[in-house]
C-alpha cells in the first residue's frame, strides 16, 4: 500500500510540481493551501509525512506543527524561504524532523523523503541496550537518559544522536557522515542541522556545555564522543 505524503504549500505551481513529482514516485499525496486546511487534511487523511511550508495563510506553519506534533509522531520535514536561523530552530523545536531551505531540487526532497521512511524501516539491533559512560546511562530499550540516576529529558532525534555517538565512542564524525547514519541522508545536507542538535544535547548531559567532556567538537573535522577518563579534558 502506497504511503501517503501531505503537501501543505500556498503556492500553487510548487505545491502541484510536488504533487506530481511525489506520485510519479508511487506516492499517494494530498494537498492543502492554507494551515486550516491542513490541519483538516492531516486529520482526515492520516498522512505517513507531512512537508509543510513555514509562511501559511490562516494558521502560520509554526502553529500547524504544534497541531500535528500534540496529536501524532508524524516525521514533518519544514519547507521554509527565509534565511534565518531562528526560523529554522524554531521548527525543530515545536516538533519538526527536519527543514529544507528554498529553493531546493525535487531531488533534494525526495531523497529527504526515501530518509525518512527509510529511518523508519531500520530495526535498532544495539546489544547491550544499557551503556554506561560515567555519569551518563543511555538505555538504548527504553529510549531514555540517565544522568546519576535522574531522568534527563532528551527530543526523540538529540536521543538518537547521542546513542549513535556512545555506540561509536571515540569514533570522529564530520556534519555530513552525522547527517548519513543519523538523519539517513544520502548526500550533504543542511549541517546546520547538526550543530542545532549537539547544542541541545551538549545543555542536557553536560555539566558545562561550553567545556564539554563528553561531545566534543574536533576543529575541522566535526565531533566526537569521549568516554571520560585520564587525559580526555573538554576540547568545546
């Protein structure tokens, strides 16, 4: 059964270029011109993914994935014109997967898209599924964070990030290969992304997130994760 993909865009040629572009791929798509009508689709139509523009008429973006994220997991990849930062953290903060910055190709998207379900697909086989580093528990079952025993409350994505980086400790990553094992991206994407992500998780397990002890930044090359011990002060 084709899975389903709702297209929320004001205008009419990219969101029908869109339509047409994601069902040649086999996808069922829906659309809506406004974030009224979305938030009317999304709960109609149960889409599996949701590409949603930031600059709606009626309801902003913004405020249709608060809608979106307080009722369903649904992936929401963000598709915003404006350059700013702030826009684009903002999305990822109230609940987005991801953003794409326009003008993008629709090959761009569609390899966001195959990511995404991709992502889904994947079993997680990670034996053993508690890691121990110092302070720090990461129980890879029950999808949690431990810091001395207490609970830090981590986004589903910053979690996942942390657990690729404890599995491969000591391991150095740059932007782009986080993007490929993390996010699932097939090509270098918005990097962006990714110092967003370790700035969250750097202010939830770290005593100093300016000093860090546990992911470090590697000058040039990208971060990595240290297991404390001799000689392996913070990097920042």
């Amino acid at each position: 059964m084709a899975r389903t993909i709702l297209v929320v865009d004001d205008e009419p040629t990219l969101r029908e270029t869109l339509v047409e572009a994601l069902e040649d791929e086999g996808y069922r798509v829906v659309a809506a011109a406004d974030g009224r009508e979305a938030v009317k689709r999304f709960r109609a139509d149960h889409p599996d993914l949701v590409l949603l523009d930031l600059m709606l008429p009626e309801l902003s973006g913004i405020e249709v994935c608060r809608i979106i994220r307080a009722e369903s997991g649904v992936p929401i990849i963000m598709l915003t014109a404006r350059s700013s930062e702030v826009d684009k953290v903002v999305g990822l903060e109230i609940g987005a997967d991801d953003y794409v910055t326009k003008p993008f190709s629709i090959r761009e998207l569609s390899a966001r898209v195959r990511a995404v379900f991709r992502r889904g697909e994947q079993v997680v086989t990670a034996p053993p599924s508690l890691l121990d580093v110092g302070s720090i528990q990461v129980d890879l079952a029950g999808h949690r964070v431990l810091r001395d025993g207490e609970p830090v409350p981590l986004k589903p994505k910053v979690f996942e990030l942390l657990a690729f980086l404890v599995r491969n400790a000591g391991q150095v990553f740059t932007r782009d290969q986080l993007l490929e094992r993390v996010w699932g991206y097939d090509y270098a994407g918005e990097t962006r992304t990714v110092d967003v992500h370790v700035h969250w998780l750097r202010g939830a397990i770290e005593e100093d997130a300016a000093n860090p002890r546990f992911v470090q930044t590697v000058r040039g090359v990208g971060y990595v994760f240290r297991r404390p011990g001799p000689g392996s002060g913070p990097t920042g």
